[in-house]
C-alpha cells in the first residue's frame, strides 16, 4: 500500500500542475490584460477567446487539456504497484485535484476557470475511448449551435452514458465518477444556464478582438 506522505506528494503535483493559469499569465504577459476583468469573468479558454482571440484562446485550450492530462500521467510515476481498480482511483483522484486547481488556482488568487478543457485532459488520460466520444459530441454541438455551454454540457451528460452502455465500464469508481462529472459540469454553468433560457448566451467568436 502507498504510504500517506507519497499520496499527499503527488495529490500536492497534481494541483500545483492544474493550477497554472495559463489565460491569466498569457494576456497579463502579451497584453497587460486580466482576462478575468473581461467578457464572463472567467479565466478559461472559451473567455480567453473572446477576450483575446483565438492566437491567445487556442494555446490556453491546449495547455488546459495538457494540464489534465498529465496530471492524471503522474500516477505512472508512483513507486509502489497498484492493482486495476485502485489504480484507476489514483488516476481519478490525481485529475480531480488537478481539476480543483483550474477552478481554484493557488497561482491566481483562487479565481480561475470552469475546468471543461482540464477535465477533458484528465478523462483522455483516464478513459480515451469515452473521451474522444464527447470531443466528437462537443465538435458537432458547437459547429451546429456556436454556443461553447450547450456544447460542454450535451458532451458532459453524454459521458456517463457512453461509459455504463457503451463501453459497459465494471469499474464502479469511474461509473461514479462519470456521473458526477455531468452534475459538475451542469452545477458550473448555472449562470450560463440562465443566459440560454434568456437567449443572452455569447457565441464563441474566435477572430481577436481589437485593442
């Protein structure tokens, strides 16, 4: 069994790595700009776009993604063997951490994104098949709608149905975890929620925005 101390270091690594703010520290260091003063307020890819457009936007999206990922990369490093299911409870618990670090970042006064881009990375570490699945679902919803929320959330609930019967998981803890992931993700976009039922929601521009 791993001790505490090792858990309580790689648990630390996976949210230090999830912490980076990566919108933050790139429109404060190309623009002078606090994406978070800007747009929804917040410090996520989708904000970073509209905000900064997608030369800023896409890079951000792409570091969120790895930041997950490689979070989740971290329990392939612990020096103690785990079997199938405990390790895939290391896995969860790693990108979880990583994913609390997004939304509450150490690096950026605690103030930070939504976490779909980070979450995204954590699942393609943990469950590729089902997490390629949703890219696709949350491509097609956005090319058909424009609108990044509806796409995050139809992709979100679509998980741990592609987990239970598509994949037909017997791993109880990602089964869990799967459908936590859909409550989480429609808990986070309340406010969006709200802009949809009064047809104010945003859609994703991605041409920068002028200075």
């Amino acid at each position: 069994m791993m001790p505490l101390y090792t858990i309580a270091t790689f648990i630390l690594l996976a949210y230090l790595i999830g912490s980076i703010p990566t919108s933050v520290w790139l429109g404060k260091l190309f623009y002078s700009i606090d994406v978070r003063q800007y747009g929804s307020g917040n410090a996520g890819a989708t904000n970073t776009i509209r905000v900064l457009g997608a030369k800023v936007g896409v890079p951000v999206l792409i570091v969120d993604v790895l930041k997950g990922f490689f979070a989740v990369r971290l329990a392939y490093l612990a020096p103690y063997e785990m079997a199938g299911s405990s390790f895939v409870a290391f896995e969860l618990a790693l990108g979880t951490v990583a994913l609390i670090g997004h939304v509450f970042p150490v690096f950026a006064q605690f103030k930070g994104g939504k976490g779909v881009a980070t979450l995204l990375g954590f699942m393609l570490a943990v469950q590729p098949q089902a997490s390629l699945v949703c890219l696709g679902i949350f491509i097609l919803v956005i090319f058909i709608s424009k609108i990044v929320s509806v796409s995050s959330m139809t992709a979100a609930v679509s998980f741990p149905f592609i987990i239970i019967f598509a994949l037909e998981n017997s791993t109880p803890a990602l089964t869990v975890f799967s459908i936590l992931v859909a409550i989480a993700v429609i808990v986070t976009h309340r406010k969006n929620i709200r802009r949809l039922l009064k047809n104010e929601e945003s859609k994703v521009n991605f041409r920068k925005k002028e200075q």
